[in-house]
C-alpha cells in the first residue's frame, strides 16, 4: 500500500464500525435514574457490565465479568465506570487475563467518582497500575467513598487525566446525577480517538 492509500484504508476501516459504550456500574447497580441508566439509552448499542451479585464486590469475580463482555465486543470501545465499577475496569485492563479480552479495542475509560481501594480492601488487593488507553477521572471534593486527593493520586498511577467536579458528592442519583450531558461529551471526546482524522493527527504528531 502506497502513503498515499493509507489515510483512505484508515478510513474505511473505520467505517461502519461505531464505537461501543461499555458502563460499569458499582455496589448495587446502577438504577434507572442514574447517570450510567441515562447514557445507555444516548448512546446505540451501549452494553452493561453485570454482575451475579451486586452487593458482594468481588474484585476477581467483577474485573472477570468486565473482560467477558468486552471479549465478546467486535470492535473500538468506550468504558464508563463508576464507584467500585472503577476499580473493576482497571484491574480488568490492566491484569493477567487481560490480552486475551479484547483488551486492545478499549479506545478510553471513563473513571466516575473511583471508591477508595481502602474501603474495599476485603473484595481483594487492588493495585493501580499505568493503563495503555486514554483515560480521565472525575473526582469530588465531597464524595465519601474517596477523598479528592486520593482520586487525584489514583489518576496519577493509572496515567489519567484527572478533573475536580467540585461538590459534587459521590457523583449518583442521590447527588443529582441522573441524565448528565457532560458524562456524554466525555465519552464521545474519547471515543473520537477512535476516528480516522485522529490517527491522521497522530500520524503527523508522532510518525
């Protein structure tokens, strides 16, 4: 294939191929009024990770469900997670396991109000670990499952963009999250990493 080719099989590759939502919800689930329940229905196609038990955090048994669904995904992928949904998302991207689950098509994670790996301590060791994928967290100054400067920290180790939602309390139903647009530009900021004029971009940027 000639460079001047490249950039139009990019393209077509790209074609007919959206972007898959993936929201990992948390302790409980994610009911209809929350924010997660709200981007499923803006987003076509979008995919739930579920759980057998939504009131026993597992970190194993949670992270194994999050790459079932993603190894039975054709194509890029966009995760949004919230609370212990967080730490599920990235110890499945980021563990043994992981290059077997589809691993590579996961373009971003979006990372809402992480639960303290503190608090969870007895659904199994959680290590933080740098992440190959675009990713942001978004934490608040007065969310009580993780203190802002241990979000900050967190983003730190897994290499993400991190952003203050101020007061803004675990970031839920109960907090006034149910649809939340900003939640949407965030996903499709990342999941346009995905898009041919992107790669064109980061062609010429980085060779």
């Amino acid at each position: 294939m000639n460079e001047r080719n490249a950039p139009d099989a990019r393209r077509a590759r790209h074609e007919g191929t959206p972007v898959t939502l993936v929201t990992v919800p948390g302790l409980y689930g994610s009911e209809d009024a929350h924010w997660q329940s709200w981007l499923e229905g803006e987003m076509p196609g979008a995919r739930r990770v579920e759980q057998r038990d939504w009131s026993t955090p597992n970190l194993a048994i949670w992270s194994d469900a999050v790459r079932d669904v993603l190894a039975g995904i054709d194509g890029p992928v966009v995760i949004a997670a919230h609370s212990f949904g967080c730490l599920a998302t990235a110890h499945a991207l980021s563990h043994p396991g992981a290059a077997h689950a589809n691993i590579a098509h996961v373009k971003g994670v979006l990372f809402v109000a992480p639960a303290s790996p503190a608090k969870f301590r007895f659904a199994g060791a959680f290590n933080a670990r740098r992440l190959d994928t675009l990713s942001l967290v978004v934490g608040s100054e007065t969310d009580p499952w993780m203190p802002l400067d241990d979000a900050r920290t967190l983003a730190q180790r897994l290499n993400s963009a991190f952003v203050n939602l101020g007061d803004a309390g675990h970031i839920n139903t109960s907090a006034g999250f149910g649809p939340w647009p900003l939640a949407k530009h965030f996903v499709e900021t990342l999941a346009r990493r995905t898009s041919a004029e992107y790669e064109e971009e980061e062609q010429r940027a980085y060779g």
